[in-house]
C-alpha cells in the first residue's frame, strides 16, 4: 500500500511468488489467508528495486585453441570476464573444460548495456578467436 493509503497495482511478467505459513494456532478462514498471503507479497513487492532494472542477455562463450600461443586466451578471457563480473555487469553461469581441444566454454549472463563491450573486450583479448552464441532470455 502506498503512502496516501490506496493500492498501486504493479504490472509484472514470469513473476512467482511463494508464501509459506507456519501454523500458530490461529485460524485465518479462507479469507484471512488471502489477506495475509497478499499482504506477504505486497510487502515483498515493495522492498524490489523497480528503478534499476537490469536486463540481461545470456551468452555461450567458447575459447578453443590449438597452440601454446592460443592457450593464453583462456587466461585473457578469465581476467576479462573477472573485471565485468566485478562492475557486476557479468554473472557467469557455468564454466566447461574441453579436454580435447583445451578450451573453455562459458555461459554467462549479460547486462544488455555491456554486451558491445564485453564482445569487443573479448575480441581485442584472443585476437579474433573466441566464439560467441547469443540467446534470447
């Protein structure tokens, strides 16, 4: 509820919101229970942070290499991903070795704002050889 009393309504996509309740004794009724699991998601809504809205791009990254030269791109790549993971404008989701080749794959999480730099960053640290998959989240 807002200050002046009278409910916002917020407007949200692919939003679950789950309430548990521990049983004290007291019985609420069906409508006491709407009342208090509606307050519990209210009061939730209200702590988010609607204004610094992130929105992100999920990417596979896929460094492969056949030489001692090459190998030291995983090690660039690394450093790179590491310093906008820091600015929190990267969150890596999962890391792969291929025992084959020796390269990594990343999957990675990306502020839509950063995505033009990480890829230039990324391109200026292996000199062309990384490969990028872009997805729709």
């Amino acid at each position: 509820m807002s200050s002046k009393g009278k409910k916002e309504k917020l407007d949200f996509e692919n939003v679950v919101a789950m309430v548990t309740r521990y049983y004290g004794g007291t019985k609420l009724g069906p409508g006491g229970l709407m009342r208090a699991y509606g307050g519990a998601v209210n009061q939730a809504f209200e702590t988010l942070d609607l204004e610094n809205e992130t929105k992100l791009k999920a990417a596979k990254v896929v460094v492969a290499f056949a030489n001692v030269e090459e190998s030291k791109d995983v090690e660039r790549v690394n450093r790179t991903v590491e310093r906008f993971a820091s600015e929190e404008r990267v969150r890596v989701e999962d890391e792969e070795w291929d025992e084959d080749t020796g390269g990594v794959s990343l999957e990675l999480n990306v502020d839509f704002d950063a995505i033009e730099e990480l890829e230039s960053a990324l391109n200026e640290a292996t000199s062309g050889r990384v490969d990028f998959k872009w997805f729709d989240s």
